[in-house]
C-alpha cells in the first residue's frame, strides 16, 4: 500500500506565522483595543525599538504568510475527488461561524471571518489555467496598490488645503476591557468590530485573495517539498526576501515611526508608509518562505516543535486570543494599559512559548488540536446528514 508523508515545511511555517501574528496583534489587548500602537503608547525607548521591530519584521507579513497557506493546504482539500468541495464548503462556513464567534467574544481583529468568506471565492479559481490565476493576480494587487496610492495623494492635498482629520472616538469597549465585567464587553466588542468589518473585509480582503491563489499555484507544484526545491529557488526566495524586502520594510518601519514621534506628524506620512509596508510585505513573507525552508531542509531537528504548532495552528490562534484576554482584561489580570508596550511583546511571546510546549505535549497523546477535531467533525457531519 503507498503511504504519504505530511510535508513538514508548511506546519513550520505556520508554527513561525503564529510568533508574528501575536506580535502584532498584543497591542489592541494591552494598549488600545482599536488603534493598537500609537505615539502615546511608546514612552520609553524600549518601547520604541519594540514598536520598530514589530512594524518592520512583523506587521502585515505573516497573515500574509498565513493566507498564502491557507491557498496552499485548499488545493489538497478540493483535489479530493469523493467529498472535497463538499468539505471546503462546510469548513468555510464553520469558519464563518468560528470568526464571528471569536470577534465578538474575544478579538475584533479576527481573521477567521474573513478567510471563511473568501474561501467561497477560490471555489471560482480552482482549476483555472495558471495564466488566468495570474492574470487575476496581477489586476487584484495592481487595482489595489492604485486605490492605496489615491488615497495617499487625496490625503495629501488634503493636509496641503489645510483640512485635519477628526480625533478618532475612544469606543465604549476600551473602559469596558479596563475596568468591566466580560459579560458587558461581547455586546461592546462585536458592535465595534460589526463597524469595522465592512472596511477590514474589503482592505485585508484583497491581498488576501491575492495570497490564497499564489498559493494554490505554489501547491500545484509542490512548491512547498524542500526536498525538491531548487537551490536557485531558494536563493530567490532569500535573496528577494531578505536582500530588497528586509531593507525595505526596514526603512519604512523607521519613517514611519520617526513621523508618529514627530511634533509635525502629518497623515500623508503616517498613510504612505502604512500602505508601503502593506504592499511591500509580500517580499519579505516570501523571504520567510525561504528562510524556514532552508532550516527545515539543514536542521529539520530544530523546527520540530514549529511544526507541532502549526498542525495546531487554529487551536493555538484562539488559545492565544483567549490568554491575551485573560492576562490584560479587567476580568483577568486587569494589566490593559498598565504595562510598557515592550513588556507586553514579551508577554505575548511568553504566552506563545507555553502554547507551543503544550502542542508538543498534545500530538504526543492525540493527532490533531481539538479545534482542528472539531471544524473536522463539523465538516464530515455535514456530508454524513447528505447521505
């Protein structure tokens, strides 16, 4: 009988994305629930390199990397020929389900809701030429680096006519988080994240879409294995990534902080290097990609434990939704707005690095996190009803 082994390069990765994604998203459990970091937030120098560290490396690139995986593990679900469109459909919904759920009781910054709704559009995608998914590529991103880039130039004219942007409003959910009960922040939290979804769906959407069909076209040829990889795909990978993406990100992550650190900041500024970093992201997620498939080919050893996170990658997302909110809530450890910003990374990293020791302790009992069961059972019960 032939027997498959699971590829280990796309739990790693997902394992790593899971570091870069509660970097980024600590600061709206701990700082501000809707701006996340600001200049009133960085009080000391300590908090300004974190902040730096966390827009250059972090910020933007691994959901990216996330979406990118997601496409990729899609073409192995619907390439089943028994039940797999069946199943993509089910778990989309139960990702739907998942999301809303989430954003409402733990995190507006949910991106389960999301994924679970453009997982419908690549339904469109699977099976089309590669040209086509290219094609589609190409005109996504470009439209979208266009409207990005209009927006700038109109803020700008903006600024130049003399018109300022309004103070942005403190929701009810920040007293809430800092001095209420859990129960008075789900209705709180959900109308705030209710009023931003619309905007996250159609801005993060995009890019997205974008990620999820590279990554369909990557699993169509088992871009992944880096037991074939090619030397010369990896030293793109690398030297893209790490060579042009890192300066960059690097460089904007500085303009961008020397501008909310300025007495002058301006919005054009603080705009432009948000939509650069957004755009641009994708270079360095890429050198990510080649950075962890090179481990994974010379010391696989050292990125076992990288890979039992990402099996679990679900279970340990919303563990970490969930510990965040109990550590900074007023419910909770009650620290929201208490603690230096940089502490706060290091809190969120601690807490990651019990997650991914409970991981390992998890698949050595079981084969799969017991989120991971359950959208799977959601899934099969479906089809199990259809028969």
């Amino acid at each position: 009988m032939k027997t498959t082994t699971r590829d280990a390069a796309p739990d790693v990765l997902r394992g790593f994305a899971l570091w870069g994604i509660i970097v980024v998203n600590v600061a709206y459990f701990s700082t501000s629930v809707s701006l996340g970091v600001s200049a009133e937030s960085l009080v000391g120098t300590a908090d300004i390199v974190a902040a730096f560290l966390v827009q250059a490396l972090a910020s933007g690139k691994f959901y990216l990397l996330f979406s990118f995986l997601f496409g990729y593990s899609a073409h192995y679900l619907l390439a089943k020929k028994d039940n797999g469109r069946t199943r993509w459909v089910t778990r989309s919904c139960g990702l739907v389900a998942l999301g809303v759920a989430h954003a409402a009781l733990f995190f507006i910054g949910d991106i389960l809701f999301l994924y679970g709704l453009l997982a419908f559009t690549v339904l469109a995608f699977y099976g089309k030429s590669r040209g086509v998914i290219i094609g589609w590529i190409a005109w996504l991103y470009g439209i979208f680096a266009a409207l990005l880039t209009s927006v700038v130039v109109l803020t700008w004219a903006g600024e130049r006519a003399g018109l300022t942007p309004g103070a942005t409003p403190i929701p009810a959910l920040d007293e809430i988080v800092r001095q209420g009960t859990y129960l008075e922040s789900i209705p709180a939290r959900f109308e705030l994240w209710y009023s931003e979804a619309i905007f996250l769906v159609l801005f993060q959407g995009v890019l997205t879409l974008v990620a999820f069909l590279v990554g369909i076209l990557a699993a169509r040829s088992q871009f992944l294995d880096v037991g074939t990889m090619s030397r010369v795909t990896l030293q793109r990978l690398l030297g893209w990534g790490l060579g042009l993406g890192l300066p960059l990100q690097l460089l904007i992550a500085g303009v961008w902080l020397s501008n909310e650190l300025s007495a002058q900041r301006t919005e054009t500024i603080a705009l432009a290097t948000f939509c650069g970093s957004f755009l641009s992201a994708p270079l360095l997620s890429a050198g990510y990609v080649g950075l962890i498939a090179w481990l994974v080919r010379t010391k696989p050893q050292i990125t076992t434990w990288l890979g039992h996170m990402g099996r679990m990658s679900l279970t340990v997302y919303l563990s970490q939704s969930i510990g965040l909110s109990l550590i900074f809530s007023a419910w909770g450890g009650g620290l929201y707005q208490g603690v230096p910003y940089w502490v706060a990374v290091l809190i969120a990293l601690g807490l990651t690095s019990v997650l991914a020791f409970g991981a390992s302790l998890w698949l050595a009992r079981f084969s799969h996190g017991p989120m991971e069961r359950a959208l799977t059972w959601f899934s099969l019960r479906f089809l199990t009803h259809q028969r």
